[in-house]
C-alpha cells in the first residue's frame, strides 16, 4: 500500500536533481507518474529528451509506472501535452507538481533582456502553463493538488533578481490558484526546496543542505489524501527539515482624515516604519565588518 496508489501526477523538470527525486518517491508510493524534462543546461540551453527517458527507465526497473515527455514548460501546448500524456497513459490527473528552472545569474545593473525574459519564462510561465492545463480536469472532478516551486530568494536576493521575481510570482500564482480553485475542492501549496543538485552548485559554503531525496516526502504528502485541507502554503523542505512560512499581512497603521503631505508623513514616520528586510540586515552587517576591518587592518569574518 503506498500513500499515492491509484493516482496520477506530473512532474515538470523531473529528469534531474528535486524533480528527479520527487517523480521516483511519487512512483515508489503507487502513483503513476509523468515524467516531464526539456534536459536543458543550467541556463536553459542545449535540450535533449534523454534525461527524462533515463529517470522512466529507472522507474519502470523498480516497478513503477512512467512515461516521459520532453516538451518545454514555457510553452502552452507545453503544458497541455504534459497534462495530456497523463490522460493518453493512465486515463486521469490527480496532482501537478512544477519544478523545472534555469538560472541566469547576473547583478541586477547588468542584467539583460536575454538573461530576464527566459527565467521568468521557465519558472513562473512554466509553472502557470501546466497548472493551467490541469484545471479543467481537477475543476470537473472535484479534486486535484497542485505543488510549486519556489526558493527562500523569493524573499530577495543580491544576484538573481530574475529568478526572484520568478520565484516571488509563482508564490503569489500558487496563492491565487489556491483561491481560485477552493471551491473545486482542489488545493495549492508552494515547496520552497534547499538539496544539493547542479543549481544548488554555486550556493556557498555553510548552509545547511540535504539531499533531493529529503524534499520528495513533503511534495508526497501535499499530492496525497493525508494534506486535504491544506491550501495557499509555503513549506521548507531541507533535509530533516520541514518549515511553514508566514503570510503576508498589513502589521501596522497610521491614518488621518483626508490626504496626506510628505512633511506629515515624515514627522508621523515612525508610528508605520519599517519591517526589517532579513537580506538588507545581513549586508549591512557585512559592510560595518568590512569598514572595520579596513580601519583596524583585520580580516574581516563573512
Ligand atoms: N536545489 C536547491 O537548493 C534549490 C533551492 C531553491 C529552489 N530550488 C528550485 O527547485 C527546483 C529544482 O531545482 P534543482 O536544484 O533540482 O535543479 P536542476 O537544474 O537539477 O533541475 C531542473 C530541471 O528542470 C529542467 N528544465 C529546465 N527548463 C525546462 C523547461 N523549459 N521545460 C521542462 N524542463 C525544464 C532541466 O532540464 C532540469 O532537469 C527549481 O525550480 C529550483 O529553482 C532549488
């Protein structure tokens, strides 16, 4: 008996790293799973439809049931042939699970067109393409999860204000589908992953990292029966472990009758202020060390 029998779920970027791990988990818990990899290189070049037959093969050795597809999530017809391979294959959808993404690391003064337009593509159109397609079939049988991938840069990031943007959309997608949907009975949840894999090859030392293997039991439970009810969340999974993020929500307030001018808001400032930018925080400690440093000849500690 496994926690997924009888369902079907697809599985976007799932020839490699996360994906990989989350389509053979989905596979070893009873569910028939659609394999979907464009085999791309780390910034979304070079494709090649092995990757996702290899990841099927080894599914289909061990006793599962797979089938690859090698479409392109940017795409539309990307996404319905996906949904579609599902339908042709094993006859229904339960769950959608997008994971597949480039990096095209750049600072944001020098970023270009070409380096913006395809991450934001691959992640948060890639994510809305297969969603997409799935809807009318979850919306029709009254049930359905979808998973999506996000990352902690969503929170903001110095190098990849691309793939944060992306990676902020896709959560605020996932938020809206999981409104969107309620009534169909059909949940939406966000995995914001940390694993050792070919993207994760540049992070620096330091932070603590499982393996791809640990994110895929998280992903299991929100497309299984056990998450009903569950909807419009974010969760870490990194290693042991599994964290629930906040919401966004208004903390504080200040009004007046009418409108108001700069020098009001300037000397009432303080009753509203600033919410404290985590990324910002670390920065400029960073630079206060460095100033010292350079003003008592240290090393400065990063
Ligand atoms: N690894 C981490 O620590 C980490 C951290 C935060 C977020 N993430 C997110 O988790 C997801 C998986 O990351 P990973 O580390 O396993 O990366 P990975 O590079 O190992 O795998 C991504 C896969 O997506 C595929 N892909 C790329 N473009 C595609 C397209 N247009 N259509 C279909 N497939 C496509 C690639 O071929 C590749 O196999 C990504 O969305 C990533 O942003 C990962």
């Amino acid at each position: 008996m496994g926690a997924l029998d009888g369902k079907v779920i697809a599985i976007t970027g799932a020839g490699r790293g996360i994906g990989r791990a989350v389509a053979e988990f989905c596979a070893s818990e009873g569910a028939a799973v659609v394999v979907n990899d464009y085999g791309v290189s780390i910034d979304g070049n070079e494709p090649t439809s092995e990757v996702a037959d290899e990841v099927v093969a080894a599914i289909i050795a061990a006793g599962g049931r797979a089938v690859a597809n090698a479409s392109s999530v940017t795409e539309m017809a990307g996404g319905e042939s996906i949904v579609q391979s599902a339908i042709d294959n094993f006859g229904r959808i339960d769950g959608i699970v997008a994971v597949a993404g480039i990096l095209r690391e750049r600072m944001f003064f020098n970023m270009v067109e070409s380096e913006w337009d395809p991450v934001i593509e691959t992640h948060l159109k890639g994510t809305f393409t297969v969603f997409r397609a799935a809807a009318p079939h979850f919306k029709a049988q009254g049930s359905g999860a979808y998973v999506a991938f996000t990352s902690g840069a969503f929170a903001g990031s110095v190098a990849q204000a691309n793939y944060a943007a992306a990676k902020g959309g896709i959560v605020s997608l996932a938020r809206s589908v999981a409104a969107g949907m309620y009534k169909y009975g059909v949940r939406s949840n966000v995995i914001a992953p940390v694993a050792k894999s070919r993207m994760s090859g540049n992070v620096p030392f330091g932070i603590e990292m499982g393996e791809p293997e640990d994110v895929a039991p998280m992903v299991g439970f929100l497309l299984s029966d056990s998450s009903v009810g569950v909807t419009g969340q974010i969760y870490t999974a990194n290693g042991g472990k599994i964290a629930v993020w906040n919401q966004p929500v208004e903390v504080r307030e200040m009004r007046k009758d009418g409108r108001w001018t700069i020098a009001e808001i300037a000397a009432r400032f303080d009753e509203v202020g600033q919410e404290e930018l985590g990324l910002i925080k670390v920065l400029a400690e960073r630079e206060a060390a460095a100033k010292l440093a350079k003003e008592t000849g240290a090393t400065p500690n990063q």
